[in-house]
C-alpha cells in the first residue's frame, strides 16, 4: 500500500532557525548512524522514517560510513526514498558526511578534495538523489590544508551536489578558521554537528559561542547518550543492549556504576516533570539558555521515535531543576 503523509505532520513540530539562515530544522531530527546498515531489516527502518516525518521530522542525517557495512545506511535511506518519499523530496532536509574511512588506498579518507568529491557522488548514487540539502566534512584532517578541504565543500556547492555545508567534530579554533575560510569562498557554514548531551557538554567550552558569533547553527547528536540517557540501563547493562555487545562505540567499560547512579538520579528528576527521561534529555538540549537548533536522535522502534517527539511538550526548566542537573551530572548527587 502506498504510503501517504500525515496531513497534519507539521502541527506539533518545532521549528528552530539554524543559524543567520533561511533554513528551520525541525527540533527533532533522525539520524540514521544505526538500524539502517545491510544487517538491519528495511521495513523496520521504513516505519521508523515513516513515523518520522508523520511527527514533522523532516531532517534525515547520515554518512558515507554509516551500516554497516559501509554505504549501507545510504543504500537503504535510497529504497525508502524511492517507495516513500519521492513525491515529498522538497518537504525534507537530507544530508550526508564524508571525511572517516571509506575505501582503500590513500583517497578514502580524511579531507581531500579527491576525497570529498568522490564521496559525495558515490552517496548520491546510492541514494538516488541529484543532490543533498546539507553536507558535512565530518572530522577535521590534520594533513590536508584547511584551504583545500573548505574549497571542495565550495566547489560542490557551486557543481549543485549541495545547497549547504557544515562541519562535524571541529573544535573551536579549527571551526573559527573553516567558517572564515567558507566565508571568503562565498558559501558559508550553515551548521555544526556535534556531540551534546547532558553527560558531553564539551561544546560549552568555547565551540558554542563561537558557533553562535558566526551565525553557525548547531544540532546535537548523541543527545540521549547512545541510550544511556533512557530508561534501558536504569537497572544495569541489559543482555541485548549495544553496551552489552560488541560496540565499540558504547561497552561495559564506558557506563560503570558511578554513572548509571547518575543517570537513576535525573530518572527521577525527569519523572517529578512528568517526562520520561529520554524526553528530559532532549528537552535540556533544546532548552532556550542552550542554543542548539535540533537535536539529532537514532531510533530502533517507532515507539521511540513517538516517546522522543513528545519531549517538546515541556522545554521549560526552572533555574533550580538546571542547577540540580548541574550538580547531578558532575557526580555532586542532589546536594545544596
């Protein structure tokens, strides 16, 4: 059966301007970093995107790496498109990332314009796509010239294989001197992407304000912790959780006993809001004192993507619930 667009997907969202732009990225976004590789099953991530944008989400975030295997997250994203999609391909912001290892030999990686140029068109094939609204260096290269890495982002904008760029992962003398660099081209950053959460807030340290003196937007990803900042592990490490497998992005190791007390102690903060805490995440994120345009979630089951949708629901905290999150979050428990 066809599918067809909820007719009032548009009016729970919230739109946030990203940066001194003409775009809005909606609160939520969905990146597709997970559940979307060749060992995931597609009608699963069919429903997830579907679920979605039927929320207003139509931001879909991804990489030349992401599955895996490799491209396989981008192979997928291109079947939903063409079945889905393709009659609301200008209701949706698409982007895609290069800069982590790709293929073999000395042109798969980093920041190259060989690289990048190549990359892009290899996304675009796989997801049918003539071009993406967004894409992203991913990490900085620390061979490449800077130069040389913003002229490729440039160049695909004027060839039309994207109608904006930004960056992933710079800090912030890296991330001043990119959008200075962009600037002088003539296509300027839109956005950054990076890690932001109530247990990561190395952005604060001085990426934030640069950001937001350049007119720089920013999404947030990992913004519920890779799961941690759920329910899933209020009661430990579950048997079929990530941390409990073979990631090696998120293990045992990394969420040891002095940080699921913490996390057990913002569940029952968010609970007296009447949020879950997966919905207080987010909502921190989004809170108007922290200047962040979306946050970027992944999803493994529709559910997810409903409980996350309706952390917009409540965005308002008082000064007292930050200070005890504050407090929480650096191991100082619910101390005055």
């Amino acid at each position: 059966m066809p599918y067809t667009a909820n007719d009032n997907r548009y009016n729970e969202m919230v739109y946030n301007r990203c940066g001194r732009s003409g775009i809005k990225l909606p609160a939520i976004s969905l990146g597709m970093w997970h559940n979307y590789g060749g060992q995931d099953v597609l009608e699963n991530a069919r429903a997830i995107t579907r679920a979605a944008f039927d929320a207003g989400i139509t931001h879909f975030d991804l990489a030349n790496n992401y599955g895996p295997p490799y491209g396989s997250a981008e192979e997928s994203f291109g079947h939903i498109m063409k079945k889905d999609f393709a009659p609301y391909r200008d209701e949706l912001l698409i982007s895609s990332k290069a800069g982590y290892d790709m293929w073999p030999g000395p042109y798969g990686d980093w920041g190259s314009k060989k690289y990048l140029v190549a990359s892009l068109d290899q996304s675009l094939r796989r997801m049918g796509l003539e071009y993406v609204d967004i894409f992203y260096h991913h990490r900085p290269d620390p061979n490449t010239p800077l130069e040389e890495t913003m002229a490729a982002l440039d160049l695909i904008v004027r060839q039309g294989k994207a109608l904006y760029v930004g960056l992933s992962n710079y800090r912030e003398a890296e991330a001043r001197e990119a959008t200075a660099i962009l600037k002088r081209l003539g296509t300027p950053c839109l956005i950054h992407q990076a890690s932001y959460s109530i247990l990561d807030r190395w952005i604060e340290g001085g990426l934030q304000g640069a950001m937001r003196e350049e007119g720089v937007g920013i999404i947030g990803f990992v913004p519920l912790a890779q799961g941690v900042l759920t329910n899933k592990y209020l009661n430990g490490i579950p048997a079929d959780s990530r941390a409990a497998g073979h990631s090696r992005f998120l293990n045992k190791d990394s969420i040891p006993e002095s940080k699921l007390a913490i996390v057990r102690q913002l569940n029952d903060l968010a609970a007296s809001r009447g949020q879950s805490l997966a919905q207080m995440a987010l909502a921190w994120v989004l809170r108007e004192q922290g200047g962040i345009e979306s946050a970027l979630i992944g999803a493994s089951k529709v559910s997810q993507i409903e409980e996350n949708v309706r952390a917009l629901d409540n965005l308002t905290f008082t000064d007292e619930e930050l200070r005890l999150i504050d407090r929480i979050s650096a191991g100082d428990g619910a101390k005055a």
